[in-house]
DNA sequence: TACTGGATTATTTTT
DNA sequence: TAATCCAGTA
C-alpha cells in the first residue's frame, strides 16, 4: 500500500477514485502531479489496469515528459505504454493513422502561424481585399476562435451579419482550401480534424474508446471547446475520466481557452466527484497569503483558500525603480550576489514578466554580469529563418505538395528565380489545378518564363535527386548534404557577422537536435523528425539539470517552480496591461489576476516584485504607477527595504482604509524623484543605455541564440588589450572613436568610448569587440 | 532581379 | 525601439 504512503487524505482519496467522472481542484503547489502519477501507479499495480489503457494528457512537451519520468519511478513495469502526451501530439498520432478517412492524406505537413500567416497574405490578395483593412493576424485570430468553437466556414457564413464579417468567412473558406491543396493542416486543426474524424467514423472513434479506458488531463482550466469535445467523445464509453485543474489559474481565455469547462463540470457529469486539495507545499506562509490576498479579488471564481504547514518565511520584497534599466540591473546584481555570498545556484532564480519585450533588458544586464541564464519564449528556435530555411528543404523532399515549404526555398540560396517568375508559375499551377512543385517541373509549359526556366529546371532537378536519396540517406545525412550543396553555411561563414556566426550555431544545434531524434526515436524518419519539430514549445527546451537563470513570461510558468522569484514590471498599465484597464469588460481583468496568482505562486522562498515608474514601450517613454496586484497584497506582509524614496512616498499615501499599500495619491507616477530622473539621464548618455551598453553585441533573435549552451555566455577576460587610453579604435556599430578609460574588473575590462557620430559609451571589452585603428 | 533606405506600424499573453 | 513593407534604383 506504499502507493497512498506520502499522500494526505484528500489526495489519497483523487487517487482512488478512479471510476467515473472525477474533478479535482487543485490549488497551486497543492501536489497535482504527484496525484496524477499515483493514480496511474495505483491503477495499475492496485487496479490491474493494463498501462496501455491509460491516457494522460498536458499542455506541453515538457509537462508531458515530466510526469513520463515521475511515473516511470514508481511504476514497476509497463510504464511506458501509458499515453502520456499533450493534446497536439495525440491527435497527430491519431491523424496520422486514420485522417485519410475524412480525406486528407497521412502524410500531411504541420503549419505554425508564420506559415498560416503567408497562406493567409495569399489569400487576402487572391480574394482583392483591402490589406489596410484586412489584417492576417487578425483573420488569422478570428478563424482560430472559430475553430476551437468547432464553427466550420459554412457555419461561419451562416452567422456572418456584417460585410466585413461575410468577407472574413470568404478568407476562412479559401484558407481552409489552400491547407487542403498543400495537404496541411494548421494547429488547430489538428483537434478539429480529430474530432471530425471521429464524428464521422465509427469504427475509429469505438476503437480509441475501447482502447483508452482511462483518461486524466492536466491543466484542465485551460482547455478550449474542441480539447473538451475532443476528450469527452473519447471518454464516453468507461466515463473514467478525472481532471485536474485550478479555476484560479486559468490565463489562456483569449487562446479560446473556456472556463466553463471546469466551473460547469458538475453540470455535464451530474454523477462527478469532486476532490478539492488546498494544502500547499510549495510556498512559505508569506506567499501563500499574499496569492490567497490578491486572487480574493476577483468575483468569478470557486472559492477556496490554500493554506500550509510550511513556515511563514520572510516577507514579499518590493522595489521601485527610476526605469528599466535599474531595475533590471538590481535583479542583476541581486542574484549576482545571492550566488556568490550564499553559493545558491542559478537555477534557484527565475524572472517572470508580463510581456516577452521586456526580456531584452535582462538580457543585457545579465550578460554583462555573466550570469548564465536562458530566455523562454519570444522566437522558438525551429521558427529562425536559417532554420525554417533548412527545415523547408525536407519539407520540399518529405511533401511534394506543401507549396509554401518549396516557395521558401526556391530562390534561397539566389537562383535568380524573382518574384515574378514565381508569379507567373503560381497562376500556371492554378489554372492547371496542379501544387506549385509540380507546375516547376513542367516549367517549360509555363507562358513568359524564358531563361528562368531553366534555372527552374535545375532546381527540380537538385530536389529530385535528393528525393532519390533520401531512403538511404539518415535524416542527418540527408540535412548535412543539403546544406553542404547549398553552401547555406559557407555564406554565412562569408559574411562574417556576429549574426551569422549566431545563426551557424544555430544550425549546428539543428543537426545536433537531428542526431539526437535519430538516436532515440524507434523508427527514425524524416517525416516523424517533422512532425516532432512542429510540435516544439520554447519551454520544452528548459533543462532543469543545468544551471541558469530562467526569464520567462507569466503564462510560461505555469507549472513551474523556483526558489527565488522576481516579478518584473509590476505596473499599471503593463501588467495589468493598458488594455485589460481600459477594457468595460470586468473579466480581462480578473484574468490578469489570475496572471498574478499564478506569478505569485510559483516562487518557493522568496518573491520579490519590481517595478519602474519610467518605462519605454515601443520607443516611447510611459510613466506608470505600481501595479494595483502590488497595492492588494496587506501591508505587513511587505518589505519596502531601506529605499528612502519609496518609503517616503508610503508615508504620504497611507491608506486610510487600513493597512494596505497605496500608490495611488501619486497621480503621475513619478513620486517625488523626478530630480534624480535628470541626473539618471546624463549619466547613460542620450540614449539611456540602449545599445550604449553591450556595444556591438548582436543579440540575434529574442536572445535564444544561445539557448542550448548557457555557459557561451561566460566570456573570457581577455589577458591584455591591444588598445590603450588615448587610442582610436572601430566598433561594429558605432564606428571610429576614441579610448577613453579602461577600468579593470575582476571578469572583463570596461572601457569608455568617445564616438565621433554616438557619443561616449561605456562597454565591456570582450562584448565590444573593439580594433584599434 | 537584388538591394537599399525611408515609411509604417505594432504589442499582451502561445499550445 | 525594432521589425516589416514598399518603392525606387543599379
């Protein structure tokens, strides 16, 4: 009976219920992991259960992979025939088996919303809609709602009042044509086609509900319609299905997720049991009530209160800084210094932010710390363009029908194939109703091409030779030999920039990635290396193993944990955002809250809260006051440290209705501090630092280029410089300019600059790579 | 056809 | 601020 050993009663008992619906609230740090792995130890060592009839389902690779391991650990045997997967991957896998009975074909190509978005500029043009008018994104983002309300086109139309809206139906329509003719399918598609495969088959849908007799997901507050409807078709046989969720934590409603799903569970399973688990393990007392303070506001919610045993630990810190920049260099250094003096590691850290803009402060200052860290989010790695480059070659190779993979690459690298040969070959293929890749190997037909078209010829012909390799060739192989006849990294190797340097890492890391999947795939393939890649968050890259820093969104941490938590930001009109303040909708609101409570309860020890009353969004500068989130968490539970400023400013705007914290006397934002502003501003130079520090240092991408190997971050201090005080030396950006001090630190020289066209910037030496001249 | 520079515009969050 | 788009030129 080990199984129930470490568990308290509440949780013991989710474990156990294994038959019919089950939900379980589970407040943050409240072990819901533990529960998910027990109950599927339990079912089969207690149950006898055969694993294969188990599905567990999460949000991401990373949760998914996690709870794989976990339950591998206690599960004796048959541990890896349980389903455990996100919801994305199961249905490709579902896809892949039997999409060609609602006629697709199943070796069907992933679309991610770059290649939506290209799809959809066509489709805008083909339709002769205002672009102005008419955005991709937002079609784009109307459709996606659509889709995960499962509102097929035709529905769409029927319920179009509006032109505009009737035109939108048109894109939908003629979007869902293309992805049909280049046989893709977009993200969300995956769940619908799912669904409508087994909608429309029987003899599918009655064997995955045979098969599947126990189902459990994961984060369920955040599932959308087509998720629910997707699981509930499912589950309808055995109706063994428990979901674990926490109503307070649901942050992804403009994703379409909808909470009914877990506020009206009871309503769909009148027969469900309900299993609450409020004690938390995670936090320190502080914590704990600070979260349970601020979520207390919102009003849509199941309420609940997490306590724990715990102790009460130290208090939430809070800060406030002139702008950015300070703010950024306190965290800094704060963490800089928790590292050395309490030799805590990196990995204790993590900073969280509302929106991924504001990651590149961070950056700059923990580069010039030479704190390790890595940034979650902003540009995923598969989406770079050498990357997508590359992969769009064995798209073109796997799928001869994937026309937006072939046109990618048809002119790269320059064949002196323009755009309007690619024009001309594209109207060829619609009125032939043929894929583009095939109207290019009848290039000779198409009207007007003259001697492009032999250029054309020579590309289908490279594509088919590859073709007729690619069965003896490995996916690295395969991969390698392309970029050796593309000389794809021999120009980047010519250009000789710290972006293309960045970018050959890059593609490095790609065949690394490749050799990894050929080495632990049971039968590798070029098409399932596709399909894995197109499936990739940015989080699944994280390593708990190594030692860095983490930065990372508010809605990445979801699920995760650390030590020591900094929320950056915190300020009205960034988080909550300006929108959600300014929206008559009560509810963006509450999800912002929402957000908060999340941030909150992620942090283990500590949590310390930032805020700047400058900030620059988007190169303008907006004064902001600290984040009402802040102001809802009591007084006591708050360390204001010794700041002179903030304190001072407290003393003045007491709220009179108790002890809580009150910004809001401070009209503008700026306190009493405007002076030391000035003094701020001269001291960074015009330009307040942007780019002044750092110098020629491309970070290239959202700062991912080096996310696989954090310790290229360490740079060495170089033994001497080969420029002294008085010399003229050229950097990348700022051109020729003078020395004019070198100061020795224990890491790095820092040097001063007086620049002939930008001023004097101070820089490190090894970042500024700097030549005398 | 390829490249440049000026204008334009975007920001919430991403499986 | 920074990325993207488009028009004009070589």
């Amino acid at each position: 009976m080990d199984i129930l050993e470490r568990l308290n009663p509440e949780q013991a008992e989710a474990v156990q219920q294994t038959e019919g619906p089950v939900l379980i609230l589970a407040g943050a740090g409240s072990g819901k992991t533990r529960v998910l792995t027990h109950r599927i130890a339990w079912l089969i060592s207690e149950k006898g259960v055969d694993p294969w009839q188990i599905m567990a389902i999460t949000f991401t690779n990373k949760a998914a992979q996690e709870m794989r391991e976990r339950v591998n650990k206690i599960v004796d045997f048959g541990a890896e025939s349980v389903w455990v997967s996100t919801f994305h991957s199961a249905c490709v896998r579902i896809l892949r088996r039997y999409i060609d009975r609602i006629g697709f074909d199943t070796n069907f190509t992933i679309y991610d919303t770059e290649d939506s978005k290209s799809v959809m500029k066509e489709v805008i043009r083909k339709l002769n809609l205002d672009p102005k008018l008419y955005k991709e994104r937002n079609i784009l983002s109307k459709i996606s709602s659509a889709k995960n309300e499962m509102i097929s086109p035709d529905e769409f139309e029927r319920n179009a009042v509006r032109w505009e809206e009737k035109n939108v139906a048109a894109c939908y329509h003629e979007y869902q044509a293309r992805l049909r003719q280049n046989n893709a399918l977009d993200f969300d598609d995956l769940l619908v086609k799912t669904v409508e495969l087994f909608q429309n088959d029987e003899q599918v849908l009655s064997y995955y509900q045979d098969r599947l007799r126990y189902l459990m997901v994961d984060e369920y507050q955040d599932t959308n319609t087509v998720q629910f409807a997707f699981i509930r078709l499912l589950s309808a046989r055995y109706r063994n299905l428990c979901v674990v969720g926490d109503d307070d934590q649901s942050i992804y409603k403009f994703r379409g997720a909808n909470i009914r799903n877990i506020l009206g569970f009871e309503k769909v399973f009148p027969d469900a049991k309900v299993i609450k688990l409020e004690q938390n393990y995670r936090s320190t007392g502080s914590i704990l009530n600070a979260a349970n303070e601020v979520i207390a506001n919102n009003v849509g919610r199941k309420v609940k209160r997490l306590w724990t045993k715990n102790g009460e630990g130290g208090k939430i810190r809070f800060k406030k800084f002139q702008n950015g920049f300070e703010e950024a260099e306190f965290v800094a250094s704060d963490i800089r210094e928790k590292h050395s003096r309490e030799g805590l590691d990196y990995s204790a850290f993590a900073i969280l932010y509302r929106t991924n803009a504001q990651s590149r402060l961070f950056e700059e200052k923990f580069m010039m710390a030479n704190i390790p860290y890595k940034i979650v989010g902003g540009v995923n790695f598969y989406s770079r363009k050498e990357i997508k480059d590359i992969l769009a070659y064995l798209k073109t190779v796997d799928n001869a029908q994937d026309d937006l993979a072939v046109q990618r690459i048809i002119n790269v690298p320059k064949r002196g194939i323009g755009a309007s040969s690619i024009g001309k070959v594209e109207a060829y293929a619609a009125e032939q109703e043929i894929a583009f890749y095939t109207a290019l190997m009848e290039a000779e037909n198409v009207p007007g091409l003259g001697r492009t078209a032999s250029k054309i010829g020579a590309f289908t012909l490279y594509i088919q030779s590859l073709r007729s390799q690619k069965d003896y060739l490995s996916v690295r192989e395969l991969t390698e030999k392309i970029i050796e006849d593309t000389a794809y990294v021999k120009d980047l190797e010519a250009e000789d920039t710290d972006e293309s340097r960045a970018r050959i890492d890059n593609i490095n890391e790609l065949i690394s990635k490749i050799a990894d999947y050929e080495e632990k795939a049971d039968e590798p393939s070029l098409s399932g290396f596709l399909q894995e890649v197109a499936l990739v968050a940015d989080i699944d890259f994280v390593d708990d193993q190594e030692d860095y820093v983490l930065l990372m969104t508010l809605h990445s941490a979801k699920g995760l944990e650390f030590e020591h938590v900094y929320m950056a930001g915190m300020e009205d009109g960034l988080f909550p955002s300006y929108l959600t303040l300014t929206a008559d909708d009560r509810d963006e609101l509450e999800e912002e809250r929402r957000l908060c409570y999340v941030g909150i309860t992620r942090a283990k020890q500590t949590l310390t809260m930032t805020s700047a009353m400058m900030r620059m969004v988007r190169g303008e500068t907006q004064y902001n006051k600290v984040s009402r989130f802040v102001r809802e968490i009591p007084r006591e539970l708050v360390d204001l440290g010794r700041d002179e400023e903030t304190r001072r400013e407290l003393r003045g705007s007491r709220n009179p209705m108790g002890g809580f914290l009150n910004f809001g006397g401070d009209a503008d934002g700026f306190g009493s501090s405007s002076g030391s502003y000035e003094r701020r501003q001269k001291a960074y130079g015009n330009d307040a630092g942007y780019g002044g520090y750092g110098g020629g240092r491309k970070t290239y991408g959202s700062g991912r280029s080096n996310a696989f190997s954090p310790r290229a971050f360490t740079v060495k201090k170089a033994d001497k410089l080969e420029y002294t005080v008085g010399d003229r030396v050229r950097h990348v950006k700022f051109g020729v300019g003078e020395v004019t001090d070198i100061v020795e630190g224990g890491k790095d020289y820092e040097v001063t600059v007086d620049f002939e066209n930008y001023g004097i910037k101070r820089m490190f030496a090894s970042f500024a790579k700097l030549k005398k001249v």
